[in-house]
C-alpha cells in the first residue's frame, strides 16, 4: 500500500477512537468514567496532530492535557467526595440538545466540505515543521502574548489556591 | 549583535510598551508586598495599587499622540488605544476606592484581590493596543479569568460561590464558540494579524463560511458583552458577587470585551461587513428591548444596574450595526460614537454602582424600597446618585444624553432610521424607571430617620465623577475630540 | 489526503461538545464537554497549519496558546466546584437556584 492508504487508514482509526470517546464522555452516567473517556479523545487528537506533522503539540498535548489537566480534574473529582455515578446528570433537555448539536454539525461540515474542496494536505512533504521553528515563532511574533499568558498563569495560580484553601 | 547596540536601537519599541509593563510590574509588586505586610496592615496593597494605576496613566499620558506599532505588528499605539487605556486606569481608580472599606472590613484576602484586580485590568490595557487574533484572545482571557476568581472570593457565601461557578461555565463556553470562529478565520486567511485578514478575508473567501466564522466570534464575544440571548449569566453573577467586583464586571470586563468586538469588526472584518451587519441590528434590538423591558420589574438595585447595562450593551451594539466601509464618513461616525458611548457608560455606570455600595454599607440593603427617602437620610448620596441615574436614563445635565444623541445621530447618518426608533423607544422605557427611583429617593418618605455618613473616599471619588459627567455635558468636545482621532 | 476529512472531524467534535453542553448538570461533565470543544478548535488550527504548509506556523503556536489557556481555567474551574462543595455537598447546576431571574 502507498503511504497515502496508510495516513488515511491510520486517520479513519483515530477518527473512530476520537469520535466513539467523545460521545462516551457526554452520555456515561460516571464523572471518573467520563473523564478517563476524554483521555481518550485526547490521546486521538494528539495521533492527529502527529499525521499532521505537529509533532511538538502533539506532545505538549500529551504532557499538559492528558498528563496534567485530566489527572487535576480526577484530582478535583476526589477531592470533592461527590457522588461519582448517577443517572441524574443528564437534564431532560437531551432530544432538544441532540437537535442543536446535530443542527451545528450538518451546517458547519457541510459549509467546510464545500469551502475546502480540491485543498489536500501535502504528506509527501519530507521536511515537518521543526520544533527549532515554532520555538522562534512564540519568540519573534508571538512573545507579546507568550508574555501575557504567563501573567494569566500566574493569576490563575494565585487565584486557584486562594479559592481552593480552607481558611 | 553586540549590547551596546541592542540598547541603542532595541527592536522592541519599549515606550509604545510601557503602559502594559508598569501595569504588569505593579500587579508582581502588589502580590509580593502582600506577603511580607502583617494582617493588620494588609490594606496597604490598595494604595500600592492606585500608585501602579498613576504610573499606568502616566505612561499612556507620555505617549499622547503617537502613532507606532511594535512586535511585528501585534501592538499597534494609536488614539484609540490610548483612550481605552486610559480608560480602564480611570475604571480602575474608581473601583479601588470602592473596594477599599468594602474589603478591608470584610478581611477577604485582601493582597490577592488587588493582584487579581490589576491583572483583569492588565488585560483590558492590553487588548486595547493588540491587533492580532493570539494576543486578543489572550488579552480577553486575562480579563476573564481573574474576575472570576474575584467574584467567588465571598469564600463562605453560597450565592458568591454560585455566582462564580456560572460566570466560569458561561465563560469558558464562550471562550470555546469564540476560538472555534478564528480558527475557522485563520484557515481562511492564513493569519493571525488583523490587517492581513482584512486584506484577504474580501478576496479569496467563500462567502458562507466567512459567515460562519464570524458568527462563531460574535457570539463568543455576545456572551462577553452580555448581549441578548447570551446575558442569562449576567444578572445572577453581579448579584453573587461582591459589589465592587460587580462594578469592574459591569465596567471593565464589559468595554473589555466591546475593545475587542470594536477592533475585530472595524479592522479585520468590514470589507464583509454587508453579510454580518443585519446579525448585529437585530442583537442590538433585542439587547436593548429584553434589558430594558426585564430592568422594568426589578426590585433588587443591582441586578437593575446588571439589566439596564445589558440594555447599554445595546446601544453600542447599535454602532456595530452601521458599519459600511463603502462610506467613510458614516463608518467613521459609528465608530466614533461606540468609543463616546463606552467611555460615558464606564463612568455613569461606576458611578451608580459606588452608590449602591456606599448606601449598602450602611444599610446592608440593595433593596430599592429602602431607597425611599434618601434625601432626607443623606442629601449628598441622594444627589450623586440621582446624577448618575439620569445620566445612565439619558437626560440632561449628564454626559449621557450627549452618548445616546451620538448613538441616535450615527444611526440617522447611515440612514437605519428603523433601529434609531428602537434605541428611542427603549431610551423612553428606560427612563421610567430610572426615575422611578429619583422619585423614590426624593418625593418618598423614609422608614427610618437614621441619616447615612458616606466614607470619605467614595464621597470624594463619586463627586470627581458626577463632575466629569456635568462637564462633559456642558463641553462635549472634550471627549468628542479625542474620539475624533482615534479611528481604527 | 482532503484538509475537509480533519475539518468535519474537528465540527463533530465541537457538536458533541454542545451536546454535552446542553445536556449535562453536573459543572465538571460541563468542563469535560467544553474541552472537547476546545480540542476540535485545536484539530482545525493544526490541520490549517498543516494546509498552509510553511506559512503555516501560526495555527501549531495559537494551539500551544489554547492550550496553555485551557489549563488555567481547568485550574480555577476545579478550585471553585471544590468550594461549592464544601459549603453545599452538591454542584448539580440545577440546584444552584438561590438565584433566579
């Protein structure tokens, strides 16, 4: 098989694993379930990012979402001694909001296939984007909001252990 | 490159900076003064923090007039930055001294909250001068996301908790629509820089899928600005929270997310303007209308203040619904109007709020009811409070009327007489009851006697503002001036 | 292979997002969805990135900024539902009715 059939056999396997988690982490009736469901989706994403060359954030994806986000949010979930199953998560809204979710989906895809037709990614590429070039990238253009967003970082941090604490 | 060079001609233009980097430096001094000072003088971090917001002023003051642009062109200098960032240096003085009684008696981490304070504030000085999708987005969030850390600091208060954790929901939620839409713009233009999107978003796009992006931003941006049908956090948030924190909320983080929205659709969208226009005429329509009809019944001081600023957000919305770069000159107008409109509201609105703040640390009531009378309890309160009412209803002596007749006359120019009736109509409707609680204040007899001492430092700083309000109103061209100067 | 396979992925992610959105009352369930919808943000950024090939460097640093961004609000978002639920031994959105409008 050329490697085109192979990208596209490994794109249909992560699709699947992408989408059959996604729709688990909003239908199971457990919240630690859900949540390890999303690692799922992620670990996905992140094998998407990989097929598209974006090796650095397919591994910054693997380090903070997966390792650090999702392991806070179980944390979070521990923490808190919530019940962690129960069929009363779900609101009664759930036909209404599989309306809207589908009414979003068919007009969004349908608008996107239409704009982006005859576009290809070019896998024959040899060369993938260095992480030597996005690391200039964040330092030349983009060091104004790499500088903000640690400000942020920093609120976030002070704010959270502010918040979480007992007094 | 040797050292010496690079100090003679920096690459990055550190002046054009500087408002943002003093702000950001205070905001670190704040937080580590706060942890060598002892409980009992903890207060401190306020008056340090006013200093930092002087220094901020005073380097937007230095800059008064220039034209520059830095870092590749994500920062641009023009008039219109430097209004917003003088601006919000203005939001943040006023909510700094209401804060000041409201948190020292209360001991709710004191330190933190002004650290917290200047870094939301921080990232409204920022997103005025960005122009650039990343720092935008950036900027919004540094808004965003310590003024929801702000709003839950009532540790011990279940509905400051709630509040909190609805505002966070609702923000996070928009911050995601809001991402999906300028993902979907980058894919379009291959950019993230506003003037390149602006230039090729006209020529190569596809016309429904600009629509759609667009749409994405807007309505990420509507939950910011607390637009109908995305205001249902609004209310229910300013109640919860702690009342300055109300205040910045309803200011700051509001004419934040409007700098925003402003910056996107007068740079980097107009050249499309005729498929996204009709969209905002009919938000600003049912901003206006469902605010001001839901204000009419509300019994609760603040969530009055939270909807009849959800009918505010409308009147600017007015703005955005005019913009046609076909025609210079009613564009401009437009454009000019939204800035007027948004520096007035920022102050009337401040203004309202110091008083309910002053009135409820005496009373401990938000309660309109309780307003009865306030004439005969304290003159002054009554008096301040009564300006920033009939400023905010649009009436004579106060710098709101000029607002709305700016807002009123740029509609008539771009010849949308249809939506310069709805904002008339809905400028009558609001007035009633506005001036319902004037009459209240003033005609009503009072429960209780017991007259209201107003802390010195609100008095003073409600007064500087009923001023500026009356100045403007008398002598206009004072802020039409600079609105003149700062098209985008 | 079509840059629309991605693209259509990235959409069906976001509409089961909004379904999650829409249908759950439990706060974290809500994060949970809402990062979804992030994540297909990301997947239509670096699939962009990977069209515009060279000049393309902009969408892989505007995911590293999502990201990084995402993280600070999980980190708030947890600290506020451990509050709640210390005060109120519950975060059903539902519940949370003190306030109506």
């Amino acid at each position: 098989m050329s490697a085109e059939t192979w990208q596209q056999v490994v794109f249909w396997i992560f699709a699947l694993l992408i989408t059959g988690a996604g729709v688990l982490v909003v239908t199971t009736r457990n919240v630690i379930h859900a949540a390890l469901w999303l690692v799922g989706a992620l670990m996905g994403a992140a094998a998407m990012y990989v097929l598209l060359f974006a090796e650095f954030v397919a591994w910054v994806q693997v380090l903070v979402y997966v390792g650090a986000i999702v392991v806070l949010m179980l944390f979070g979930l521990m923490l808190t001694r919530a019940p962690i199953g129960s069929a009363e998560f779900d609101n009664n809204q759930r036909p209404l909001a599989a309306l809207c979710a589908a009414a979003v989906f068919v007009v969004t895809s349908v608008i996107l296939i239409g704009a982006f037709e005859g576009q290809e990614i070019n896998f024959a590429r040899t060369a993938g984007t260095s992480t030597e070039s996005i690391g200039t990238a964040i330092f030349s253009s983009y060091v104004w909001p790499f500088e903000v967003v640690s400000i942020l970082l920093l609120a976030a941090l002070v704010g959270a252990v502010v918040i979480a604490r007992r007094d | 490159m040797d050292l010496a060079q690079a100090i003679a001609q920096p690459s990055v233009d550190w002046h054009a900076l500087s408002p943002d980097i003093v702000l950001a430096a205070a905001a670190c001094m704040v937080l580590i003064a706060d942890l060598f000072l002892p409980e009992e003088s903890k207060w401190l971090a306020m008056p340090l923090s006013a200093a930092g917001i002087l220094g901020t002023l005073a380097a937007v003051v230095s800059l008064a007039g220039e034209h520059r642009t830095t870092l590749g062109g994500a920062v641009e200098i023009d008039t219109f930055a430097l209004v917003f960032k003088g601006l919000f240096c203005v939001i943040g003085l006023i909510v700094l001294a209401m804060s000041f009684g409201y948190f020292r008696s209360g001991r709710y981490y004191q330190g933190e909250y002004y650290f917290l304070m200047l870094c939301s504030l921080l990232g409204g000085v920022v997103i005025s001068s960005a122009r650039e999708l990343v720092t935008l987005f950036i900027a919004l969030e540094l808004i965003s996301i310590p003024a929801i850390i702000m709003t839950a600091l009532r540790k011990a208060d279940v509905k400051s908790n709630e509040a909190a954790l609805k505002f966070f929901l609702f923000s996070v939620l928009s911050t995601a629509v809001m991402l999906y839409g300028m993902s979907l713009v980058y894919g379009i233009t291959g950019s993230t820089k506003l003037d390149e999107i602006r230039s090729s978003i006209a020529s190569s796009a596809d016309e429904p899928l600009v629509v759609l992006s667009v749409i994405f931003v807007v309505i990420g941006f509507a939950f910011k600005i607390s637009a109908v049908p995305f205001h249902f956090w609004a209310p229910d948030t300013y109640e919860g929270a702690p009342s300055p924190v109300a205040a910045f909320l309803s200011t700051a983080s509001k004419i934040g997310g409007f700098v925003g929205l402003l910056v996107l659709m007068f740079r980097a969208f107009p050249e499309v303007a005729d498929t996204w226009r009709p969209a905002f005429a009919v938000l600003a329509t049912l901003t206006m209308t469902v605010g001001n009809l839901i204000a009419l019944r509300q019994q609760h001081i603040i969530r009055l203040l939270a909807y009849s600023g959800i009918a505010q957000s409308g009147y600017v919305l007015v703005t955005l619904a005019l913009i046609d770069p076909s025609r210079p000159e009613a564009n401009a107008q437009a454009l000019e109007s939204a800035i007027v409109y948004l520096v007035i509201y920022g102050i009337m609105d401040l203004g309202a709020f110091a008083a309910a703040v002053a009135f409820a640390r005496k009373t401990g009531t938000y309660f309109l009811s309780d307003y009865a009378g306030l004439w005969r309890r304290s003159p002054v309160l009554a008096t301040l409070m009564a300006g920033f009412l009939l400023s905010l209803a649009g009436t004579p002596p106060m710098a709101g009327a000029w607002a709305k007749l700016f807002v009123f006359a740029a509609a008539i120019n771009s010849e949308v007489y249809w939506l310069a009736a709805v904002m008339g109509v809905n400028a009558v409707i609001a007035a009633w009851y506005y001036l319902a609680v004037v009459k209240r204040m003033f005609l009503d007899s009072p429960e209780v006697d017991e007259p209201i001492e107003v802390p010195y430092l609100l008095r003073a700083t409600m007064g500087v503002a009923a001023f500026a309000l009356l100045a403007v109103f008398i002598y206009p061209a004072f802020i039409t001036s600079l609105a003149d100067r700062s098209l985008l | 292979m079509p840059v629309s396979f991605f693209l259509v992925l990235s959409a069906l992610l976001f509409s089961i997002g909004i379904y999650g959105v829409l249908a759950r009352q439990h706060a974290v369930l809500v994060l949970l969805s809402i990062e979804l919808m992030l994540n297909a943000v990301n997947i239509n950024l670096v699939a962009f990135s990977a069209m515009l090939q060279e000049a393309g460097l902009g969408g892989q640093v505007f995911a590293l900024f999502v990201i990084a961004v995402a993280a600070a609000e999980v980190g708030v978002g947890l600290a506020i539902v451990i509050l709640i639920y210390r005060n109120r031994q519950s975060v059903d959105l539902d519940e949370l009715d003190l306030m109506k409008w």
